[in-house]
C-alpha cells in the first residue's frame, strides 16, 4: 500500500475513521485510510511471478485509478469494472488444477448429484383406485391384476358404500385391512356414485401427485367423472363388470384389457390366442417327428437283429412269432441258385418274379403287398431288401426300385401297395 499523494511507502497508524484503519503518510503528511483490497490482491491482479500481467492494460489502469482514489469519489462504473475483473480471477482459481482436486469441490458436487437424485422422485405420479363397493366387488387378485395394468404405483385405494347396509355384510372389514379408505355415504339410490363424483372432481387438490385413477364401477353415470378427471389431465381407467369378466377400459387411448374373475387370469387377444394355437402345434410336431424317429431307429435295430439270426440260423422264439412265415413247399421250389447271394438287377428281378409266381400259384386271390414281398425276398437271401438295392446301386429303398422296375407296377391298396408284375397285368 503506498500514500494517495506522493507514493510514499513510509506511513504509520493514525487512529480509526468510519471503522477503518487510518493512516498518516511520514513524508507529506497526507491521511488516507486503508486500501479497498488488500495487496497480496493487488500484486494478484497487476503481475504474476513472471512479470506477465494477467489483465489488460486498460483494465490496470482502471485499477491504478480506483487505488489512487479517495473512498468517497470511487464510482458505479469504477466497482463494476473491478467487479468483473475479480469475478474472471475467481473462475481461473476455481477452474485451476489444484481447485478441481481439492476434497472441498467433490463434496460441493456430491451435494449438487444428491439434489437432482431427490428431484426426480419427488417428481414421481402415483395412481389412485376409486371403488363402488355396491356395485362392484374385487378379490385380491382383481386389485393386484389392476395394479398391474398402471404404469405408476397404486398408492391410495377408496371405497364407498353405505357400510351399515347388511347386504355388504363383511366386505368393510376385509377391504380396510387390505388398505382402504373406507368413505361412508347415507342410503339411497346412487349416494355412493354421486359422492365418488364429488370426491372425485377435486382430487389434485388432496393428492397433487396423483397421475392415474381406476374408476371401478359399473353404473353409466360415472361417464361424467371419467370424463372430468380426464379434462384435469389424468389417465382414468373405468373398471366394469360383464358375466365373469372385468372390463378395463382405458379413456384416454380406448384399449380395452379383459380380466377373467372366474380364471383368476387376463384374457388374451385372438391375436395372442392364435399364436398360443400355433405354438401347440408346432411342440406337436416336433413331438410326433422325435417320435417316429425313435420308431424308425427301433426298426432299423430289430432288422439288424433279425439279420443276424438269419444268417446264424439260430433264431429267438419271440423272433420267430414276429417273422412271417414261408410255407416249406415254396422254399422248396426255389433253385439253390436263387438263394445265393444276387450279383445283379437281372437276377433279382427273376427272383422277385419267381416269389410272385409261386404265391399266385398257390393263392390266387392273395393280393401281394411291397412288404410281404420284401419279407419273401428276405427269407430266401438273408439280407434285408433295402441293403441289396443298395449293394447294388439301384437306388435308396426297396420300394422306389419297383416304382422305377420296367418289370413291376405298384398299385395302391389302402395303406399298401400292391406289386403286380408287367407280364402279368
């Protein structure tokens, strides 16, 4: 701090003025009182450790002007002036490094994350269930299924009903203990819809937070209450009863969502029911289709098997009651040269025709089936129709080579077909 006057750093004590520090300047006399801001401020503001200055020189001056000053000629414009140049420092200091980590500033900021935490959930709606409990009753599944169907938590829950009336008998009892407001209302006809629609038109009043409302009756005069509350900007649901089944309608978009009360359950949309159905019948198939190919595998084992006994002619007695069985005339009347193991398409059609020819012989009227044939075919050579197309390269299965054999013809009979020669058709 140096004298107003003459610059002088030489001053000492001179009492006190207006509460402030005076001082009487030893080399011209002057009496000044103590500077506005104190000088570790004003070396802060003209000059760094470097000798940079960190304000303008327009602002230093201002600066020089308003120290040299008397207190009572500063003016408006020279505090403001100072004022922005005081406030740009504070935003350096707290923007520095040192600042930013400091443990103070990450309190300040928790503080700041605290307040927008509570913001919001004092923000947050609730809904309200209005309940006509001489026209509608609702068990507790039928509440906690409406709870359900609103997007905010049910939070207050109202019943009216003039609850001296012995047809109510106990429902007061089980309604108060499941948390409803019981509201009383005197008898008579519709008292207890007409103080629903009294509550019901000043209800931000009593609960500001309140979004939504369940309107549960079935009486068509609540049409006005439902209409009201929704000029209010509420989402109203109107809650009715047709047969076994709640009727949620909502006012505001019109969907409607079905309860059964007999279920217990919410009643799903065709839409919902036709892909339930489809879903049913696809597990179905899937089912059927495992099942039949644990069939064919058991087939295809028992085959084997049956090959093997074949071929060790050393057959099992339940085997033996399974296996068709070939009268010893007509294995007889087969040539040796038959039985041997088949070399190509030629023999085999001969043996096929050779098997047709002796079954006719013997019963003329015998339809012959594709499998009874195969299973003549199996007993003379050992091996299963099946592997001896496919040992011989005439195609997948028994079957599909007499479809495509120029010397046979299928012809269907119920489930079977029956195989007929050309020569003899």
């Amino acid at each position: 701090m140096k004298c107003p006057r003459c610059e002088s750093t030489s001053y000492r004590k001179n009492g006190r003025r207006n509460d402030k520090q005076n001082y009487l300047c030893k080399n011209c006399g002057k009496q000044f009182l103590e500077s506005v801001f104190s000088r570790s401020l004003e070396t802060d503001l003209l000059a760094n450790s470097n000798g940079h200055t960190k304000v303008s020189t327009a602002e230093t001056t201002e600066l020089s002007l308003l120290k040299n000053l008397p207190e009572e000629k500063i003016t408006e414009k020279s505090l403001s002036s100072f004022s922005l140049t005081l406030a740009e420092q504070l935003l350096q200091t707290i923007l520095s490094p040192d600042c930013l980590e400091s443990a103070a500033l990450s309190q300040f900021i928790q503080k700041i994350q605290q307040i927008t935490e509570i913001k919001p959930q004092l923000e947050t709606g609730i809904s309200l269930l209005l309940l006509d409990a001489e026209n509608l009753k609702l068990d507790i599944n039928s509440e906690l299924f409406l709870a359900s169907v609103c997007k905010y938590p049910l939070q207050f829950k109202m019943a009216f009903a003039n609850w001296k009336n012995p047809s109510i008998g106990k429902q007061d009892i089980e309604l108060y203990n499941r948390g409803y407001q019981l509201v009383h209302v005197p008898e008579g006809k519709d008292s207890a819809d007409a103080k629903m629609i009294a509550f019901g038109a000043c209800i931000v009043r009593s609960y500001p937070t309140v979004k939504e409302i369940l309107v549960c009756s079935s009486d068509g005069i609540l049409i006005h209450l439902c209409n009201e509350l929704q000029n209010q900007g509420l989402i109203v649901y109107w809650v009715r009863r047709q047969g076994q089944t709640l009727h949620i309608e909502n006012r505001n978009t019109g969907k409607l969502t079905h309860y059964s009360l007999a279920m217990a359950t919410k009643v799903p949309s065709l839409e919902k029911v036709v892909e339930q159905i489809q879903d049913l019948i696809k597990n179905e198939q899937e089912s059927i289709n495992t099942r039949l190919h644990k069939l064919t595998t058991i087939a295809s084992l028992f085959q084997e098997s049956s090959n093997i006994n074949n071929k060790s002619n050393s057959k099992r007695p339940e085997i033996e009651e399974i296996t068709p069985i070939i009268d010893n005339s007509f294995v007889q009347s087969i040539p040796e040269e038959d039985s041997a193991k088949i070399p190509n398409e030629k023999t085999l059609d001969k043996l096929l025709l050779k098997i047709i020819q002796d079954i006719q012989t013997k019963s003329p009227q015998t339809k012959l089936s594709v499998s009874k044939l195969g299973t003549e075919l199996q007993k003379i050579t050992g091996e299963s129709p099946n592997s001896i197309i496919k040992k011989l390269k005439l195609g997948s299965n028994f079957t599909k080579y007499l479809e495509s054999s120029p010397t046979f013809t299928l012809k269907a009979s119920g489930k079977e077909y029956e195989v007929m020669p050309l020569l003899f058709e």
